[in-house]
C-alpha cells in the first residue's frame, strides 16, 4: 500500500505542477499580450507624433517666406520711418498754418485791417511768435482781434504790443500789434550721442 500512496502523491504533484505551468504560462501570454499591446500603442504615438511634426515641418515651410518677406517689409519700413514722421510733422504744420489763417481770415473784425504778417522762432528750441500789424478805426475794434485771436486753440498766447494813432494824408485810425505764440511749434532740445562731451 505503501505503493499507491506515493502515486497518489506524485499526481497530486503533477497536478500541481500542470496548474503551475498553465497559471505561468497565461501569466506569459497576460503579460505578453499587454507588452504587445502597450508596443503598439507607443508605435501609434510615434506615428502620430510623426505625422504631426511633419504638418508643422510643412507648414513651417509655407510660412517661412510670408516671414521672410514681413521681416523684409519691417527692415524697409524702418528704413522708410526718419522720412515718413518728416512728412507727417511738415504735413501737420501745414495743416497748422493753414487753420490759422483760415481763422484769421474769419475772425477778423470788419472794420479791422491787417497790414502785415510776420512770423520768427527765436531760437530752433522756442516756439514760432506770429506778429500781426494792423489799422482799426478804434481801440475797441483792436481789442476784439486780439480777444478773438486768444480763443484760437492753435495759440499759446496773445498779447497786444502797442496801439497807436496814426493819422495819414488819406485816412487816420489806430495802429496796432499782435504778437501770437504758435501751439505745438517748440522743437524738443537734441539729444546728446554717448561718448560726446560738452
């Protein structure tokens, strides 16, 4: 009897083992099947991201020239600024001085005679004076012009320089001056290049 025992024994071991085999081997073909698996959705990633650098490769190459020719466009209009802000200040003085006389020209009192006008910057960094010499018939009349060149937004400030009588062989009335200072006409002092002494 000794015998059957151990036979006993020896299947239950093969058993064992047989289970053991299987349990192993479908742990195999688990883990097999799940690194297949992870492989080829790395191979997936890699093909997309792939795909991907390749449509911003694509459209870094169509876009390069729209680039270049900006970068091009910027250097030229750099070059272009000095000159194009030149004619924007001369286009606006222009402008300015074309407000005041159309101003002048309409606000001036009737009976009130402009007999010259004359304009001087002291110095490159003053702004503009505008002088106006003129006949009226009365100090009132002299008066006005200057109140009415005083609400002129293109002046800094008016004042009235001298009246005076003047009585001529044709005609006789008040002479007077006007000295207007021109908005906007001062010129900011240079700046100094470094490395320069003064």
């Amino acid at each position: 009897m000794p015998n059957i025992n151990l036979i006993r024994d020896q299947r239950i071991a093969t058993k064992q083992l047989e289970t053991k085999t299987k349990l192993s081997l479908i742990a195999l073909m688990a883990s097999s099947t799940i690194s297949l698996g992870f492989f080829g959705f790395q191979v997936i990633q890699t093909k997309q991201v792939e795909g991907d650098l390749a449509k911003v490769i694509q459209q870094h190459k169509e876009i390069d020239p729209l680039v270049k020719a900006t970068e091009e466009n910027m250097n030229k209009l750099a070059v272009l600024r000095p000159k194009v802000d030149t004619l924007t200040s001369a286009e606006k003085a222009t402008r300015r001085w074309t407000r005041i006389m159309d101003y002048i020209a309409t606000n001036t009192p009737p009976t009130v005679w402009l007999t010259q006008l004359r304009s001087i910057r002291p110095t490159p960094v003053d702004q503009v004076n505008m002088t106006l010499t003129g006949m009226s018939s009365n100090n009132a009349l002299a008066s006005e012009a200057l109140t009415r060149l005083q609400a002129n937004r293109d002046f800094d400030g008016v004042s009235l320089n001298y009246t005076s009588e003047d009585v001529s062989t044709t005609h006789s009335g008040i002479k007077f001056e006007l000295t207007a200072r021109v908005a906007g006409t001062a010129e900011p002092l240079p700046k100094e290049k470094e490395g320069s002494k003064t």
